[in-house]
DNA sequence: TAATGTTTTGCAACAAAGTTGCAAAATAAA
DNA sequence: TTTATTTTGCAACTTTGTTGCAAAACATTA
C-alpha cells in the first residue's frame, strides 16, 4: 500500500515524504471526504497544521485530490478517480453530504448534468452538491 | 425604497433597526451576491463586524437571503426571490460565480435538475454553482 | 407623548482557521 | 557520499467567526 501512494506521487513528480504519504494513505484507506481538522485528528501530533494545509494545497493542484463546497463553508477533500491533471480536474460526479452522520459521498456514477447557460457565460467548473440523510441515517 | 425595506423586516417580525434596514437596502441595490466583507466595505465604519454577522444569520433564518456555497470557500448571500420561509428555503436556481470579476448571479429562470440519488438517500437541499467567467468578461 | 419592557447593538475578549518567512531537516540528484 | 533542491516545523501574524454582557435602540402600552 505504500509503494502503491508511492507511486503516485512519482508520478506526479513529487518527492515522497512521510507527510504526503501518510495523508494520500489516509484518502486511500477512508472512501469519504476528508476535512483539514479530520486529517489532523487521524495524523495525531505527527504533523503540523501548516504541513497538512501545504500538502492538500499540493495535492490539488496536481490533481491528487479534488475539492468540495459545502453550504456550511468548510472545505473537504476527496481523492481524484478521474483522469485529473495539474490545473484541470474533470470530477464531474455528484457529491453527498449527510446531515446526520457527516459523511461525504463521492457519487462516481452520477455525473452532473450539463447545464445551458445564458448567452456569453463560460464554463470551467460545476459542482453539484445534495445534502440530507445518507442510507444509513435516513 | 426605505418603507420597501422596513416592510419586509416587519413582514417577517423582526424590528427594524439600522443596520438591517441597511444591509437589506445593500442587497436591495445590489443583484449579485455579497460576501461579508463585501458589506463590511459598502457600510464604512458604521456597523460592527459583529453586528453584520447577527443580521446575515438573522436573514438567513427569517428566509429573507439564502446562502451560496462557493469552491474557495467563502460564504456568499443573495435575497430570496422565491416565497422563502423560515427555517425552510426554496431557491432552488443555479448560481454562477465569475472567476475574472467576482460577480455571483442567481440565475432564478434555471432550475436545479432532479437528481436520482441512490436507494436510501433522502434530499433536503441541493446546490448547484457554476463558475467561470460572465458574459461581461469573457 | 412618556414610561416601561424587550430586543438589538457594540465592545472586549476569545477561539478557530489560514498564511508567510525562514532556518533546519529530509529528499533527490550527481 | 557529497551536493543541490525541496520540504518541513516553528514562530509570528492575519483573517474570520463566536460569546457574554452592559448600554443603546426599538416596540408596546398607557
Ligand atoms: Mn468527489
Ligand atoms: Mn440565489
Ligand atoms: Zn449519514
Ligand atoms: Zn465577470
């Protein structure tokens, strides 16, 4: 499994630290999204703050990881399955977000439907984000 | 434009003070969204910070604004154009947030697509923001 | 209009979240 | 192994948001 993020980071020509392994493993091994405050508790004092928000700021901008808005203004974090790259994402699926339980669900299947915009508008990204109760709290 | 102003916070059971008056008047005058700061800015030294934040929440509880989530995590505020209620908001329009002027539009004629979730998952709200740039600066 | 009760405001103090510069440590390249 | 490059941790700071409480503003009633 570490040879496994290892990998990953080779490939996008990252130099292997403990930190970023350590984090992808916890994205690998956790199939929600997680917050910078969650990836803090799991790390425990091995890393600090400042690391964690230079690493996911990485992470993104290689296309590692993709972003989501939530309604309650705090950003999570989820792995790319897609064929991400530096600068251009392509996660067009759906998330969900359990009021209850607090989980985040990456909807891989479900792609965000195209949507016509007025004349002269562009473009560059779209999230869709439902918020509820997940099928085990509803 | 004032009695306008004073009619709606009466409407909703809510003395009208000063800086709601205000802040609603902002909103009033200003079809995009505005992010905190944006009313920090606009209102000068008038108000206190804190002030703004009760009356944002305020508004957003009585159903007067509704809030939009954006990927760079910063809450925005809109006015309700839809019959809004308490504690249960209808806005359900796509939002579009220019990356080049800052602008957020509330396209209120489209209306956010059904989304068939899987078994078990229940919706209560749903949002959908596009970014990119607006017909004025592409 | 004036007196009274209720709500809202501003202040201060605090907590949480995020950023920046820089020297030391870790990693990669030679 | 040595050297060059990148990343990390620390400290200090900024920005953003929260809370308790007394003073001020507002609504209500007489
Ligand atoms: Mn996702
Ligand atoms: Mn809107
Ligand atoms: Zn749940
Ligand atoms: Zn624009």
């Amino acid at each position: 499994m570490n040879t496994d993020v290892s990998e990953i980071l080779k490939r996008n020509q990252l130099s292997v630290t403990e930190s970023r392994r350590r984090i992808l493993d916890l994205f690998k091994n956790n199939n929600g999204a997680l917050a910078h405050a969650d990836i803090e508790k799991h790390t425990g004092e091995q890393f600090d703050r400042v690391t964690i928000y230079r690493t996911l700021q990485t992470f993104v901008e290689k296309g590692i990881v993709h972003t989501i808005p939530t309604a309650d203004n705090s950003v999570l974090y989820a792995l790319c399955k897609d064929d991400c790259e530096p600068g251009h994402h392509h996660d067009n699926h759906i998330h969900f977000i359990c009021d209850q339980c607090g989980t985040t669900y990456c909807l891989d299947h479900l792609t965000i439907p195209q949507v016509s915009l007025p004349h002269g508008f562009r473009e560059t990204r779209t999230d869709l984000v439902v918020s509820g109760k997940c099928d085990k709290c509803a």
